[in-house]
C-alpha cells in the first residue's frame, strides 16, 4: 500500500454501512483510504444498491478522493485489500427471527447472539466465514479481518483456529459502556480507564477508574446502568450487584435473570413478535430515507437500529493498526494465557494494547472467583458450537446445546435442536449432505 487503502465490507448492504462510510470520511487524514468495495450475495443486491448510491453521495459531499465499489464478486474485492470487515447475517432478518422465536415455545431464551438462537447463528456463519478466510489467506494474505459478525466471539474463535487470517472480533458494547461513562462523569474518555473480564456478550467490568479514583462502588449502587436497544431495560437486584463486585454485561441478564427475562421476551413477542420483526420495520423506514437521492449523509433514524458504536469500533481500531498508535481497546483475541483457566485458543473479550503488528492482551488486576464457573462453561459451549460447525456432527451439537446454561435438560435440548436444525436447513449444508 502505497497510495491509500483498500477497505472491503463484507455485507456491505447493510443498514450500518453508512455509519461505516462516515467515519471513513471524518477520519480519512489518519485512515488513508482510496477504494473502498461493499460486497453482499445476490439476495441482498436490492439493499447493497440503496446503500451504495447513499455511499457515493456521502463521498462525493465530502468531496474526498474514495473510490466506492458495489459487487457480489467477494474475491474481486478481496484480492489486494489492506482491511476486510465483516457484518453479515446468513440466513437475512428471517433466520434471526427463527432463532428468536423457537426457543420461546420450549420456555427458552430466545436470542441471536446466546443459547440455542445464538448457537445456530454460529452453525449458520462459520462456515461462510471460513470460506470468506479461505479467499483472504489466497488474495489479501496481508489483510487484516475486523469481525462484526455475531456471535462475534465464537466466530472470532472460529477463524482464530481454523485459518491463518490476522483477524480481531469487534463488539460495539464495550464502546458504548465508555461512552455511557464519559456522559455520566463528564469527563474525555482517555481519562476513565475501564477493565473488562470474560466473553463477548458475557463480560464484566471489574475496574472503573476515573482520573485514578475508583468509582466502581458507586456505580454498583446504581441498578440500572448501562444498556442497549436489543435487550430488556430491567433493573438488577441491589443486593446481588453491590456483591458481584462487578458491573455485569446487559447481556448477563439472561443468566442472571433468566425468569424476569424470559417472562419479558414472551410478553414483547405476543405484542410486537421476535426483535428481527421490530428491526425489519426500522429497517425498512431506513432504506426508504437511503434511497432518497437527496440524502448525502447517515440519517438520524439510524440510532432507532441499535448496535450504535460500531462505526467508531471499526474506524477506531483501522486507525490504530495502521498507524500504531499503542490505544487501548476493548477486543476481542486469543486468550494466551490471559485467564488461566481458559485454554490458549480461547476467544476473550480484554483490553488490549493496539500495535501496528496487531493488539496485545492486557494483565487482568482482578478476575472474581465468581465469575469464573459461567465463563468457563459458556466457553466450552462455545467451542463444541465451533467444532460441530466446521463437523457438521450432530453429536457434538447436542453436547453443545445441552451445556448452554440457558438450557434446562436433556429433553428440551433435543427437541430444540431437532426443530431448529431442520428449520436452518437451507444453510447448514455440513449437517444434512446431499446424495
């Protein structure tokens, strides 16, 4: 790379690229980038069109020297890249809706990125995206490989050991808890310094340190906190969270508070349906507002989406990589011995040390013993998923979908897999082999 970058999004139709397209163009005095290829499957050409012609305007406002590319030619735009991000969904919005709402009939969470949802999210993605990591190890063997793609951990993982692809899994969570921060005590982010333990989507934060006070007591007095659009707003329980010690991840209201939560997926589905419902109505107001030739730049509504951050997540750790800035950013890598009770390979979500030849986990200073039993038994979850994935082994499936905390039994696990793997079909090749 001589004259600027070459940056490919893989899913490029999605109702997030602009978000994308914008910090490209804010930042492109540090984030030199020259062409820049949104790439989605023929299903999705309808979405990739609206995005790419709301992409080009953007660009041509900025009046910046980019070079925006539509295509379903994945290997074209892959060959040469310097970045390639992924934030695809196999299976479209009807997938996620499948996976949220069968659960919900055996008295299950039923969400996309955990338990038995999430787990046939992960059988769906991964081989896609190992696929993806075959055409980069061949075509950009240099390229670096942002992954958004949920469940970003266990895909990350996934990658991590099954291909040679520098690749590092992206999550817009831990951004926005620093945000949320930020606001709170008023203060620039680089003088709240904030230590995350566990998975993506299954992390807590044991360390809150405000221009060197520590603030954690305070905020484990506050039961409602942080949270995101796609989650129940519930407040915990005082007591429980002043001696977790810790402030937990939104997302671990569905093991904490499996009850309260499940009663408030079933009450929202029987009044609005899943969430992919709720987001195919955002989504479809949003490709209304990109198609009007008029607009040159990211709407407001795109907030209403959720999953915000995640621009400033991609744009953010670009920027480092490339210059090596030696940030701190909250990634998601391979363990290495940063929990020692997690093998090596382990996917964890940490703050790193952002260097040109890639982040370097950071010492933990305080992992609670507490805490420990549910990481390491969502991990081993984890990686059964991964390896009945890349297997295609029904086996190994069943074991993974009965060690989920999430699922009670033996019974329910088998009926669930039974029915959602039948209704995931179409896109799980490595389970039902033709001829």
């Amino acid at each position: 790379m001589t004259d600027g970058l070459k940056v490919v999004v893989i899913g490029g139709g999605s109702s997030y690229t602009p978000e994308l397209v914008e910090g490209f163009i804010r930042y492109h005095h540090e984030l030199p980038v020259r062409e820049l290829w949104l790439v989605d499957i023929e299903a999705g050409l309808h979405k990739l069109e609206i995005v790419g012609k709301l992409a080009k305007r953007m660009v041509e406002r900025s009046g910046l020297p980019i070079e925006v590319h539509l295509t379903t030619d994945r290997r074209l735009a892959i060959r040469g890249a310097d970045f390639v991000s992924t934030q695809m969904r196999v299976g479209m919005l009807e997938a996620r809706g499948r996976d949220e709402s069968i659960p919900l009939k055996y008295g299950v969470i039923g969400q996309e990125t955990t338990g038995p949802g999430g787990m046939m999210k992960a059988l769906r993605t991964i081989p896609v995206l190992l696929d993806i990591c075959r055409d980069i190890e061949e075509l950009a063997p240099n390229a670096w490989l942002l992954n958004f793609t949920n469940p970003a951990g266990i895909v990350t993982e996934a990658i991590h050991r099954h291909s040679n692809v520098r690749s590092v899994g992206l999550c817009n969570s831990p951004i926005g808890l620093q945000k949320w921060l930020t606001s709170a005590y008023e203060v620039a982010p680089d003088r709240i310094y904030t230590e995350f333990v566990g998975l993506n989507h299954l992390h807590w934060v044991t360390r809150v340190d405000v221009d060197g006070v520590d603030k954690l007591p305070e905020l484990l007095g506050n039961t409602e906190g942080f949270s995101g659009k796609n989650v129940p707003s519930q407040g915990w329980d005082a007591e429980f969270l002043r001696s977790l010690g810790a402030l937990p991840s939104y997302y671990l209201k569905y093991f904490y508070m499996t009850k309260e939560m499940l009663a408030e997926q079933e009450e929202s589905f029987a009044r609005d349906g899943n969430r992919a419902a709720v987001v195919k109505r955002v989504e479809d107001e949003l490709f209304q507002l990109y198609a009007d030739p008029e607009l040159s730049e990211k709407p407001k509504q795109l907030e209403q989406r959720g999953g915000a951050f995640y621009s400033e997540a991609a744009v953010n750790l670009m920027r480092s990589l490339y210059n090596g800035t030696n940030d701190i950013q909250t990634l998601n890598v391979a363990n290495n011995g940063t929990l020692d009770f997690l093998p090596k390979e382990a996917s964890i979500e940490v703050n790193c040390l952002v260097t040109k030849n890639g982040p370097l986990p950071l010492p933990l200073t305080n992992v609670p013993t507490h805490v420990k039993g549910l990481i390491h038994a969502v991990k081993t979850y984890e990686q059964l998923t991964i390896e009945a994935a890349v297997a295609g082994d029904r086996g190994i499936a069943l074991q993974a979908m009965v060690h989920h905390p999430l699922v009670p039994n033996v019974e329910t696990a088998v009926k669930l897999l039974d029915e959602m793997l039948e209704a995931n079909r179409d896109y799980l090749p490595q389970f039902f082999p033709q001829g």
